[in-house]
C-alpha cells in the first residue's frame, strides 16, 4: 500500500508584497484627500463672492437700474497685515440710496524702501449684507505695486441691493461697514498684478 499524500495548505502571499500594497492604497488616498483640499479653497472663495455667504462681497457685472428713497450709511475699515503700508479711505463714510452706484477712494503708500506688491481682502459686516452689497470696481480684483515712497488712490464702485431693506435680517440694520486688508501678495508668472498710477482729478470724473 503507497504511503498517503499529505495535502499541503496554499502558501500565504509575502508580507512584503502585502505591506506594498497597502502602502499603495494609502499613497493614492492620501494624494487624493491633498488634492481635494486645494482644490476647494477656489471654489469656497467663488462660492463665498457669488451668493455673499460669510460675509463676502459680491462682484457686479452691471450697474444697478433700481434706486430706492431708503438710504443705508457705508463705513469704511482699512488695515494692513505683514506689509509696510500705510492704508486709510479717504472718506470715513457714506449714506447712499439703496440701488445707487457709489464711488468711494482708498489711498495707499509703501513706507518702506523697497517696491512691494500688495493684495487687498474684503468683507461686509453685517455677515448678512454680503448678499446685498456687490462691487462693480475694485483694487482688489488684482496685486497693486508701490515704489518705495509711491502713494495710490484707488477707486471702489459699489452698491446695495434695495432688497436689503426687506429682509428680516438686515432690515433693522442701518450701517454696513467695508473693510479690507491689505497682505503681501504672491507675484509670480500666474500673479495677476498691476503698477497703478496715482488718480487725479480726470480719473474721478470719469468713474
């Protein structure tokens, strides 16, 4: 009688070819998580600029055609952060019509002596105004550079929707304040930058 086979079990697979794969799927879901992060900074801000949420502005793209007998008065807050820069409104505030386009000046002056490049960051309080408050014209659309010395003024075209008189949660509200921040700014061959030349007196004619 021939001595019984013995049955052998299968061969468990390498660890080191297991730890591979698991290493792999780690790498992909960590790439992944990364990409999706940067990826939805772009996507808040335009969010954020489009409908008003958390206290963003947003950006017209034509003037307002309805002008209410209501008014609201327009504060303006200006700061800097990490740039040497002396920044103020040339106006404290406004009181304008509901509806109405308004033009406001912001001056800027580099005290330093180097040329810098800035970027200006805005948002409204009450949160709740962001909807109604949309900017036709703004410095802060692009990077703004100043020689050592140089002083800017630069134009804001703004207005407030009517409806911000109708909504109850702005309704009671009869100031709104504008405030912008101005931080180094990141210039590279993707920086949107420009030089803006001082504005006289023709420039504000013609905004």
């Amino acid at each position: 009688m021939s001595p019984s086979r013995r049955s052998r079990a299968p061969a468990a697979p390498a660890p080191t070819r297991r730890n591979t794969r698991v290493a792999l799927v780690c790498a992909v879901v960590f790439v992944g998580m990364v990409g999706a992060a940067f990826a939805a900074v772009p996507f808040y801000r335009a969010f954020c600029q489009a409908t008003g949420f958390n206290g963003a502005v947003r950006r017209a793209s034509a003037a307002s055609t309805l002008v209410s007998d209501k008014t609201v008065t327009v504060r303006f807050d200006t700061n800097v952060n990490g740039i040497p820069w002396r920044f103020e409104p040339d106006q404290a505030s406004q009181t304008v019509h509901l509806g109405a386009n308004t033009l406001a000046f912001f001056r800027a002056t580099n005290t330093s002596d180097r040329t810098l490049t800035g970027r200006a960051l805005y948002n409204v309080v009450p949160e709740a105004a962001g909807p109604y408050f949309s900017k036709l014209e703004c410095f802060c659309f692009k990077n703004q550079t100043l020689k050592p010395g140089e002083s800017a003024e630069f134009p804001v075209v703004y207005t407030v929707d009517p409806r911000y008189a109708a909504d109850r949660d702005t309704r009671g509200q009869s100031e709104i304040t504008l405030s912008y921040t101005f931080f180094p700014a990141v210039v590279g061959p993707k920086a949107e930058a420009s030089t803006p030349a001082p504005l006289g007196e023709g420039a504000r004619a013609g905004l």
